[in-house]
C-alpha cells in the first residue's frame, strides 16, 4: 500500500479469530513513543482495544522505552484510540454483543502518522482452527499435483 509503512502486524490473530470488519484508527502517543516505533519497536500480540467512558483504549500494547529519551514513558500503558464518534459509537454497541472483541491487526505509519487497523473479531473454537488447516492443508496438496502434471 502506498504510503504506508508496516511496524508491527498481529497475524496470530487470524488463527485465532474469525473477523467479521477491519476499521482503521488513530494512535494517541507521547514523543518517546513514536521515535520508540521509528526504530520498529512494538508488540501487538496481547493487545486488544477495551471501550470504556465514551472512549476506545488499546490495552496490552508494548513500546520498549526509547534509549536516547530524557523522559521515558511507560512501556505498557493504555492508549486512546482516535476515532470519530459514531465510529466510536458503533464499535462500543458491536462489543457489548455477546462473543465480539476488537482485535488490533497491523500497526503502521500512514503519511507520518501512527495507525492502527482494528478487526471486530468473534473468536475460533478449536474445531475451526482445526477444519482452517485441514482446509490449507488440502489446498496446498491440490496445487502440488496441479503444478507436477505441467
């Protein structure tokens, strides 16, 4: 994608959630934590966004504290997602619906700003995560003959 630079994606989450929308947003973040992400510092894996007061919060997101900083910041803090409101308001009411998570997928800079691509996700059972990979597992096998009989 043009302009867009990738710092961290969460491809966990795609063995682990089946995602029904991808909403893009914005990241509120101090100085420290953005030269932090400049050097490609970020941990998505445990992260998930919480809607609380009105707000939506990025829980679980890690940022090694910058070296060279006078003043680090704490390296898990919450922080707030910048969204408009019905956005705001949608996602919250898409929550509050039984077995619905948001799931931050990728974290990236996109025209000098830090963004973060959420998913609405609604958790795999084991038995989809197993018929997933019997599934990729047959595809991949399929293409093998395919391609042996050129």
């Amino acid at each position: 994608m043009a302009g867009e630079k990738l710092i961290a994606e969460n491809r966990r989450a795609r063995h682990d959630y089946n995602f029904l929308e991808r909403v893009e947003a914005g990241l509120a973040l101090q100085g420290s934590e953005v030269k932090s992400l400049r050097q490609g510092h970020a941990i998505l894996q445990r992260a998930y966004a919480d809607p609380r007061d009105d707000e939506i919060w990025l829980v679980g997101l890690h940022l090694p504290p910058y070296e060279q900083s006078s003043q680090p910041h704490d390296p898990d803090r919450d922080r707030k997602l910048l969204l408009h409101r019905r956005q705001i308001d949608k996602l919250s009411s898409q929550v509050a619906e039984r077995g619905l998570t948001l799931v931050p997928t990728r974290l990236y800079f996109k025209n000098g700003r830090v963004k973060v691509e959420l998913a609405v996700a609604r958790g795999k059972e084991q038995r989809d995560k197993r018929r997933d990979i019997a599934d990729r597992e047959t595809k991949r096998r399929l293409e093998r003959e395919l391609k042996s009989r050129r």
